[in-house]
C-alpha cells in the first residue's frame, strides 16, 4: 500500500485533550502538531491530511472551520472532536463532510482506530488517485494544442476545475467535450471520486431516465433487479452529461430538481435519495436557439450554464494538426505494435489543408487508418485520404463537383440552387451513412451528429424508407 505523511494537525485549546492525543498516537509513529485558535490552525493546515478538530474553540465555531476546511483543503480528511452532549452538532459535522467524530473524554483504543482507519483510507485513496491518473494520462493527453483558442481553454479548465460548479462545455462533434470534462474532474477535489459518462444521444429517450436515475424491481418490463443509475454510481465524483440537448422536456425537469436540490428518486420508487454529484454538460447545439424554440427549458439552461468552455473546431486551429497527428501516429504504433513510420512532407502538407468537418476525432481515425495501409516506412497523402479527397480539401473537392452542375443551373430562370443542392447533398450523405451502418438510424444518426427524429422526419420527407 502507499506510504503516505502520518503527520496530525490538532486543533484543540484543551490541554488535557492533547496530552492523551500525544500519549496515544506519538508512540505509533504519528507526528502531531498542535494549535490551540482556530486562526493559527487554518494557518498551519498546508500539507495535512488528517485534522483533529475540536467543535468550539475560543475564536469561532469548529463546524465553520470544517466548512473552510472542505472548500480550501478538500483532500484533508477531518475527524470532529466534540464534548458529551452536543452530538446534535456532531450529526451536523458529518452532513457537513467530517471523516468521523470522537466525544470527549477520548477512549484512547477508539482513538489509535479511528486514526489508524482514516491513514488506511488515506494511503488507498492515493493508491486509487495514482491508477486512475495512469490510466487517464492517455486520454488527457488527447488535449494537445498551442493554438490560442487550446490555451484559452486550458486557462479555463484550470480556473473552473476547483470551483464546484456545474459546467457547459460547447462545440462541434468530434472536438473533445468529453477529455475537457475529464480534465476538469482530473483537478478537482472529486478526483478521489468516479467519472462516469453518458452520451443522451446515443441511448433512446424512453430509457435515458432509467439510465440516469436508476430503478426499483419491477419498474418496468424487463426490470427484473433493483439497478442504480449513473447519477448514484457517480456519488462523490463527476457525471458527464453529453448532448444534453436530446434530453426531452420531461426529463429536464427532473435533471434539473437534482441540480437544485441534490436528490432524486428512481423509477417505480417514491423513496427520496441524495446524491453528491457534480454535472458536466456537453453540447454541440445552440441551446439558446434551443430555449427559443420550446425544446429546452430556459431554467435548465441558466442552471447548466453557470461557466461555459467553448472548444474550437479543428479547422480553426490548424497549427495544432500535426501535433495531434505526431502523438495519434505515435500511440497507434505502439498500440498495434507496428514498425516505425514517419509522416512525409506531403502528407503533412495535407493534414494542415484538410478542412477536418469530423475535427479531432476524424484525425485519429485518418491516422490510424494511414499506419495499418501504407507501406513502407513513409506515410503519404493517398494513405491519409480517399481517392475522393487525395488531391484536395473538402471544399475544393466539393466546388468541383459543383462547378459543372451550377453551369446547368444558370440556364434556368428559377433555379431555387440552394435548396436543390442542400437536399441533394443531404440526400446522398444520408444514404452513404445509412448503408455503413446497414440501415441502422440510431447509428446513423450518431455518425452525422444529428438527431435521430431529425433523421427519420428527413428520410421520410425524401422518401428514403
């Protein structure tokens, strides 16, 4: 198990409280530091992981200090010292987030195992802390950037990371909304905590209340076990809530009472549950378009977007393509154990032109796709893209295309050329999308970034099912 400080900050005036501390815990290896005002001990609380906190002390109420205490040093873990009779405030102190509470005058036993318990808990917590970061270095990673649209981001990931605070975190499909959010539990105080995720899109609306909130036995069809939802499995840590957009009004009205009021009941239960849980939306929409139209409620959307995080699209930060492709090359090659390759001038030339619609997510599966075909230890412009795309951008390639078509137009008098194109082009990506996910909307759906009722109602008006 890790090693961790076995250091004690007390905060007691009591001095026959501190002899008895000392003669129980000295002789174990602890070292106790003592202070007798609560100002002199928020002074010293730098670097303590475990704090003895009497409940009344000469200069102020210790149940304030706890208060300080969770906002300031929320790693600490604090054990509330309380003289008989006032266990009314020692109930308060654990709502408040205490570890535990002792009552005076100290059983010395109950003291050695109290504190032995809470280092125990300390050391597994930092042994948690460590693999959990190991495993999400990879990931963070993903936030590569020197733009500065990246580094506006990066600022505001560190500015809002230790504020407690529901968060927004707004752009088009592919850029990274939920590594942002990851980040933002990563530098928290939840970092002890899990980070669970949940895409509202990609799970039918008739299920996603289920999903969040849990349910009881017998709920529903098929409910044949009581389950907890992704809001109790993410108690004490953070929920990323992607496409909060897709959320049907009836479900944002119970979203947004948990936002308020941290509780919640699951489905078929009428039992209230409380949940420390912190929120991260993400969206690809403009909610407040979708506020104007009725499709998401206004109060919902102040109480989500108390900070925003806007995450530019790939095509507005095109110094950082080749970075991205270089660690996206790198780790594709190690992960499939493949032989060095490096990208050629062309190809890089390519990366920097490519308007990326799919921005960082169609990178990596254009840099993964380019190290399992080409050949050879040189990567090149035909590897990263179709034939379709091998010589030109998105936009070239599509002004080309529409180039002889527009001369047939023009002989027209009433040409209507941007309804006629936008249908056409709609109507061809939808049937290419349809036929890579062999007819499967909710698929189809996801790859374009629409929703799935845009979908039907479109292939319906276009007579395409």
């Amino acid at each position: 198990m890790t090693t961790v400080d076995r250091r004690i900050l007390v905060i007691d005036d009591d001095e026959s409280v501190l002899w008895v501390i000392r003669k129980a815990l000295e002789p174990s290896g602890y070292d106790i530091e003592a202070k007798t005002t609560l100002k002199a001990g928020m002074k010293a609380l730098d670097g303590f992981r475990l704090v003895l906190l009497d409940m009344m002390l000469p200069d102020g109420s210790g149940l304030d200090a706890l208060r300080d205490i969770r906002v300031f040093s929320p790693e600490a873990l604090v054990i509330m010292v309380t003289a008989h009779g006032r266990m009314e405030s020692a109930v308060e102190a654990m709502r408040e987030g205490a570890y535990d509470y002792l009552e005076k005058p100290f059983d010395i036993e109950e003291l050695k195992i109290v504190v032995d318990k809470a280092f125990r808990d300390i050391a597994l917590r930092q042994e948690l802390l460590t693999l959990r970061q190991s495993k999400e270095e990879q990931k963070a990673s993903l936030m590569i950037g020197r733009s500065k649209g990246m580094l506006k981001v990066f600022k505001e990931i560190g500015r809002v990371a230790p504020k407690d605070v529901t968060v927004l975190v707004s752009g088009e499909s592919g850029t990274g909304k939920e590594l942002v959010a990851r980040s933002i539990h990563n530098n928290s105080h939840r970092k002890f905590g899990p980070f669970m995720a949940v895409n509202a899109a990609a799970i039918p609306k008739d299920l996603l209340e289920a999903e969040l909130f849990g349910w009881e036995k017998g709920a529903f069809t098929g409910a044949h076990e009581k389950t907890a939802g992704k809001i109790q499995s993410a108690d004490g840590g953070t929920l990323f809530l992607d496409e909060i957009s897709e959320l049907d009004l009836g479900l944002q009205a119970k979203l947004l009472r948990f936002l308020q009021e941290r509780e919640y009941s699951p489905l078929g239960s009428s039992k209230v549950i409380k949940a420390d849980v912190r929120i991260v939306g993400a969206t690809n929409r403009d909610l407040k378009d979708s506020v104007r139209k009725g499709q998401f409620r206004e109060d919902l959307y102040y109480r989500f977007n108390v900070i925003g995080i806007h995450l530019p699209p790939l095509r507005e930060r095109p110094d950082d393509v080749l970075s991205l492709a270089e660690h996206f090359l790198n780790e594709t090659l190690r992960a499939l154990d493949l032989a060095p390759k490096d990208l050629s001038k062309d190809a890089q030339k390519a990366l920097r032109e490519f308007d990326w619609p799919g921005n960082v997510r169609e990178l990596e599966n254009a840099i993964k796709k380019a190290c399992i075909l080409s050949r050879g230890s040189l990567i090149e412009r035909k590897d990263l893209f179709s034939e379709a795309y091998g010589a030109c951008s998105m936009r070239d390639f599509l002004e080309g295309k529409l180039n002889g078509f527009l001369k047939q137009m023009k002989k027209l008098e009433s040409s209507n050329l941007y309804d006629t194109v936008t249908v056409e082009v709609e109507k061809a990506l939808f049937a290419i999308v349809l036929k890579e996910t062999g007819g499967n909307q909710l698929k189809a759906a996801k790859l374009l970034g629409i929703n799935r009722n845009t979908l039907a109602k479109k292939l319906k008006i276009y007579r395409m099912v």
